[in-house]
C-alpha cells in the first residue's frame, strides 16, 4: 500500500491538472466570443460601417453579410446577436 501522503499527492496534482485544463478552456471561449463581439460590432460592419444582414444558419452559427461591402461573419454566441433587427444602412445599394 501506498502512504497516505503520497496518495493525497497524487490526488492534489490530478486535481490542479483539471483546474487547469478547465481554466484554459474557459479563457480560450471567452477569447472567442469577444472577438466574434468585436467583428459583429452590433451589427455595424467594422470596415465600412453598412449594416450586417442575416443570410443563413450554419450549424450552431449564423452566417451575417455586410449590406454594403459584402463582408461576412459567423456568429456562434447566442448572446452576442440576441434581439438584433436588420435596417439597410444609408450607404447600401438597397
């Protein structure tokens, strides 16, 4: 039999080891989902400031395109386009 010690060891590292494979997982989500916040900009696009249109469901994503410069984003996080309501841009062709 092992000591007590050496178990709680054990026990102590597989322990930190999760904590730390759980906190890399949660950072690299929270990355993610800031840089889809950042690209979707509230629906404005970044480049030339016309207005994103939904297009399509792709997977868990949905597919936005620029009304005006064709720019295209996928969207993963249900928060980050909840409640967003399409109006042409003043720029767009539309």
């Amino acid at each position: 039999m092992l000591p007590l010690a050496v178990v709680g060891g054990v026990l102590l590292r597989l322990g930190l080891a999760a904590l730390s494979i759980g906190g890399t997982a949660w950072g690299l989500k929270k990355m993610h989902d800031v840089g889809e916040e950042k690209m979707f900009n509230k629906g404005i696009c970044p480049i030339c400031h016309g207005h994103f249109e939904y297009k399509t469901q792709v997977g868990y994503s949905r597919a936005y395109k620029c009304d005006f410069c064709s720019n295209s984003i996928l969207v993963s996080n249900d928060n980050i386009d909840k409640g967003y309501d399409y109006k042409p841009s003043e720029i767009s062709k539309k």
